[in-house]
C-alpha cells in the first residue's frame, strides 16, 4: 500500500533538527519493527513538515510467540497431577491444562507452548506507530504549547497518515488528521485540501513548496553558479551553512547584496563571521581571493520584487558591521597587553587568565631548552624574549570588544591587532595559530614557533584541569580536554619530532597541585585510539611496551599495523603468542650456553644473537623478530621447558624471553588478538 506520513510544525529550527535528521529514517525503521511491519520508505522535509513516503504491507507479519515453563518434576506433584507452577503456566499461555506439553529443551523436559498472533492491519496501528515515532525524536529541547501536555521541538499543528489514497482517521499530539497541509506563507495561512497523494506532491509545488532537500539544494547551487558568472566573484561555498539554508526554506531563492566598501577595513574574518553566523550569508570573493562588498542571501520570500528582499537585508548586514567597525577602531585605540587578564578569573583553584599565561611561559620555556636548535635556526637567532612575549600576549584578545561580541575569533583578533603594533612576525602567527589544532581535520601551527605557544596552552589546560581534579568521565568533557590532547599528538606528529609524554610531564609538573601524572599521560595517548584505523590491540599493544615518546609510539603503531594486516599473519602468530604467553611474569636472566641440552635451544640463541636489528627502522625491527617463526616453532617441538632442574627450566625462559623482551621495545605482543 502507498503511504504518505505528514507532521506538519510550526518553523523547525535548523541546527537541533540537522542534529538529529541522521537518526529520523532508523528511528521509523525501529517502531515499524517493533509492531512487524515490513515497509520501504525514504524521508523528506521542509522547515514546515517531516514527511515519510513509501510502501507499507498490508498486515503486519504474524508474531510466534514461545513460552517456556517450569522443568516436569515441577510441573506435576508426587500424583502427577498439575502443581501450581503448571497451572499458573497455563493462565499466561491462556489455554486448558488439558492443551499443557513438555518438550525437551536442552536436554530437559519443561512445559512449553507455542502460539501465533495474527497481525493486525497496518492502519489499525499506524496511529500508535506515529505516536511512538513523534516521541522518539531527540532535538536537544522540547517545547509546550497551548494548555496541551505534549511536547516537541517545535508546535504540531496538522498530521497527514494516508494509505492507498485513504485517510486513516486519528488524533495525535491533540491534532486530528486531515488531507491537507499549510502552503508556503506567502500562499496564504489557510490549508491546502487534497484528495490523492499524487495530488499532494503536485499541490506542495503549486503552493511554493518544493519538499526534496535534495532538489532545494541543486534549486540553490544552480542559482550561485548564476550569480558567479554575472558577477566575476566567487562564492565561499560553506557546506554546513547550506545544509542549514536547506533546512530552513521551503522555495529557497539566491540573491546578491552588497554593503558599503569602507566596512572592508575591518579584518575579513569578521565580516564574514557576521554574515554566516548571525544572517546565514555566504560571502563572495574577487578573483584575486579577497573578500569583496558583496553577499549572497538564500531567502524563503517569494516575492516578485526581489530588490525589496535584498535592501532589507543590506540594512541589517549594515548595522551589524557598523557595530564591528565600531568595536574594531575602539580596539585599536585601546592598549593590548596581558594585564587586564588579571581581573578575568580562568577557573577556581587555577586563578586568572594572567596566571594561566604565568604558567604556559614556564612550559613554553621548558619546551625551548628542549628543541633550542630548531627554534633558533628557524627564528635565525635568540627567540626566548620573543617566545615570552607571544604566550603573554595569546589571551590578550579576551580583554576586547570584539572578541567578547564574536568569541569564535578569538586568537585571530589578537594576531590582527599584535600585528596593528608592529609585532614580531612570529609573535603575530603564534597568537593566531595557539589553538590549533581545533577541531577533527584542523590543520596544526605552521611552525616551530607557534606550535611550541600551541602546546604550552594546551600541556597547561590539561596539567591544570587534572591537578584541581576536572577529569572527563563518560562522553562528558565540558573543557575540552580529550580535543587538547589529541591536539599535543598531532602538532608533535606534524612536526615529526622526539616528545616524550612522562618526561615533559614531569618536567612541569612543578607549578601545580600534585597528582597522579601517569592518568594524564594515559589520558593522552588513549587519544591514539581514534587516530588510526590500526586494530584497537595493535595499538594496546604498543602502548604497553612503556614507550612514551609519541614519535616512537606513532611508528610502532604504523609498523605493526602494517605487518598484522599481511595475509600471513594471523596464521604466524599463533607462535608468538605463545612465546609471549609462557614468559608472563617470569624473570628473564642472561642465558647461560653451558646449560643447553638441545641443538634446538642452541640455533635459537644463535639466532637470535645473531640478528642485526636496528629499532630506528622500526618495521625491519619487527620483520626481523617475527622472521625468527622457524627457530622458535622447532624450540617448542624439541624442548620441554618445564625441566625439572630449575637452573635448566630459567635459563630456557629466558632463551625466548629475550626474544619478547627485544619486541617489548615496540610492543608488548601479548597483547595482540587477531
């Protein structure tokens, strides 16, 4: 039977509804196959209605339903007659003792019955199917409206539930269902009857709505291309903005402004978080890649005066940006220094945002003793005063109007107005760049330089957060500390240098309250574990090798990823596994030769010895050692290493226990399941 489900709302935010839109179509699916209902459909909507089509069976699917009972020696007392237990059996089953059977279950006899519920007609249920999938929709925040008790996203206001061209009858959420649905507003507040679901989707065209996201967005694009190409400008083409663009029109039409040239002395960054963030406009670029006076507006008006839509929505572009050049030359005259930090507490038990930058100076010192010649070569001389005054000068922007109005810029207001003062370069790109990286794709710090401001911030959130005991827990982590660590890994990785967690940490750890450094160092490179598609055990097993030097443990990680993924692996390693399972906890001593009985223990010790392995090519390390498969699989063919001589049974552990304390430099191969 054709289905046409409409729930029609008052305008739907964009974001919560782009938020949850990925689990509308499975959360259909799943109440469909709570009631056994086998139906394909695929989902639409506009900011006005969620609307679900397809072809729903008739009936939904018979349901077998299986009672097991109590075991027969329970079931019948000392005279074999029904006991309580079987009695009460038979009432849940709702049949006659006389209908109670025992069959064999596991090799026991205990009371059974099997019964077949008939499914029921789809529109008998299709009401509480609609009920149940309103309900299960998760946007973040509900709403009340009227004096109902029901709650949604937004206010219900019509529900459409047809099947094979017949409206089946029901109230949901206090609204009954119609063949009808509200036009786009420029139609009129009146609803639209119709007596088909053809005629439907013919009338939602007729009446400004096109109800494919799909065909508004082309309807969209379509219409950029034409505005690039009368214009000689380029459009920045945001895809989260035109998700929400999409979201929000029913007839979405593309329409240039523009706004007046001097507001393009304000930093561009600013312009353009105005447009998109506050007015959701998609700012055009000259050729030369320079933003221009120019906008692009994705209206839902349908209007046979365009130039009315755009100058009003000039005017509002035009105060938000007066604002921001208000707030820019209000900044520049201001002075920009650290020291208004002082009165912007950072968190209790912390101190301030100056004290903050107190301790990151101390970090980003430790950190220069540490990469001294690279810094100075890339800085061409002494930098520490230089280094100093980027960290003191990071949050500085905190202070300012214009990072209080646009928040996401700050860092980037401070590099603007660092360089206003004429600046050190590097000073001006540190500021810029101290958060990256931001966020999954971010790109790092492009140098030395920044990156060790980046870490400094970073080590000091994370060092500060543990020591007061503001520790993530679940998929909680309101101060963004799991972001901050994956940040030190991957500004270290970028810069493919030598950083040893447990030493940085303990350098540091001086200018804070104490606690167990090893969580946080734990904390960091579990951050390892979203980072590469490696098996979760490969990279437990690295990790357990004790390396705690991030470069070393991203080869190891690459290494043995590499190596376990050949086809004749999983079949080799059984040998290895082994060998890391017998050794466990022994202690591992210096093999003596004089008490070897068999020429299998000596041509794995020669073996061994006698390997050339280079740990700084990590993967010809590991190849070497899983090379040694022949001489081990003959060692546990021909050797007993349980001897009863002691001496003998240590110093046979310890032939191969070499072999897994040479791997434990990599990792820790017992860890390994494949």
């Amino acid at each position: 039977m054709r289905m046409l489900i409409e729930i029609g709302v008052e305008e739907l935010p964009a974001i919560p509804f782009l938020k949850e839109l990925g689990n509308i179509e499975p959360k259909f699916k799943a109440v469909l196959d709570e009631y056994n209902i086998n139906c394909d459909f695929k989902l639409d909507y506009t900011p006005r209605r969620i609307v679900l089509q397809g072809d729903m069976a008739e009936f939904a699917k018979d349901k077998v339903v299986e009672n097991i009972g109590a075991p027969k020696n329970i079931a019948l007392d000392s005279n074999q007659n029904w006991s309580a237990a079987a009695i009460g059996f038979a009432k849940k089953c709702g049949i006659s003792l006389d209908e109670l059977k025992f069959e064999t279950i596991n090799g026991k006899e205990v009371l059974y019955h099997k019964s077949v519920i008939k499914g029921d007609l789809s529109k008998n249920l299709l009401p509480k199917i609609i009920e149940k999938f309103i309900s299960s929709l998760n946007f973040g925040k509900s709403m009340r409206w009227g004096a109902s008790k029901y709650e949604f996203i937004r206010p219900i206001r019509s529900i459409i539930a047809i099947l094979n061209d017949e409206l089946v009858d029901m109230e949901i959420y206090g609204v009954r269902s119609q063949m009808a649905f509200y036009p786009h507003r420029y139609y009129g507040y009146e609803m639209v009857k119709f007596s088909s679901i053809d005629e439907y989707y013919s009338a939602l065209e007729l009446n400004g709505v096109i109800l494919n996201a799909d065909n508004r967005r082309q309807k969209i694009l379509n219409e950029f291309k034409q505005i690039e190409q009368n214009s000689g400008l380029k459009i920045e083409l945001d895809e989260d903005l035109l998700d929400e663009v999409v979201a929000i029109t029913e007839m979405p039409t593309a329409l240039m402004g523009s706004f007046e040239k001097e507001f393009l002395e304000v930093p561009s960054e600013v312009i353009v978080t105005s447009m998109k963030e506050n007015q959701r406009y998609f700012p055009l670029y000259n050729q030369d890649g320079k933003l221009s006076n120019h906008f692009v507006v994705v209206s839902n008006s349908i209007s046979s005066d365009s130039n009315l839509i755009i100058k009003g929505n000039e005017k509002v572009l035009r105060a938000r940006l007066s604002d921001a050049k208000f707030f820019w030359e209000s900044d520049l005259a201001s002075e920009f220094s650290s020291a208004k930090l002082k009165n912007i507490t950072y968190l209790a038990g912390l101190g301030s945002m100056y004290d903050k930058e107190i301790r990151e100076r101390q970090i980003a010192r430790e950190l220069a003793k540490i990469y001294e010649k690279e810094l100075k070569e890339e800085f061409g001389g002494e930098f520490i005063d230089e280094l100093d005054r980027a960290v003191m000068l990071s949050k500085a922007d905190l202070t300012t109007s214009m990072v209080y109005e646009f928040t996401d810029l700050q860092g980037i207001m401070g590099s603007y107005y660092a360089q206003y003062r004429k600046e050190n370069r590097f000073v001006v790109e540190a500021i810029k760049e101290q958060y990256l990286p931001n966020k999954e794709g971010s790109v790092c710090p492009k140098s030395y330089f920044s990156s060790m401001v980046a870490l400094s911030s970073k080590l000091d959130t994370l060092m500060g957060l543990f020591s007061i005991n503001k520790i993530p827990t679940g998929n909680k982590d309101p101060y963004a500390l799991r972001r901050a660590a994956a940040g030190i890994i991957r500004i270290v990785l970028n810069l493919n240098i030598e950083f040893d967690i447990k030493k940085i940490l303990s350098l540091i750890a001086k200018n804070y309250d104490k606690f167990d450094l090893n969580s946080l160092e734990e904390f960091i490179t579990d951050r390892l574990y979203t980072m590469y598609s490696a098996n979760p055990s490969v990279i437990k097993a690295c990790l357990n090798s004790g390396i705690s030097d991030i470069k070393r443990l991203n080869s190891a990680i690459i290494a043995l990823d590499e190596i376990s993924k050949d086809s004749e692996f999983k079949e080799n390693f059984s040998t290895f596994k082994r060998l890391a399972n017998i050794i466990k906890d022994s202690k591992i001593i210096k093999v003596d030769e004089s008490l070897m009985e068999h020429e299998s223990e000596r041509a794995l010790h020669l073996a061994f010895i006698s390997l050339k392995l280079d740990i700084s090519d990590t993967k010809g390390y590991l190849s070497t050692l899983f090379n040694l498969k022949p001489q081990i699989d003959e060692y546990f063919d021909n050797v007993m290493i349980n001897s009863d001589d002691p001496k003998i049974k240590a110093n046979r552990i310890s032939i191969i226990g070499q072999i897994y304390q040479a791997f434990l430099k990599v990792a820790d191969i017992k860890e390994i399941t494949i």
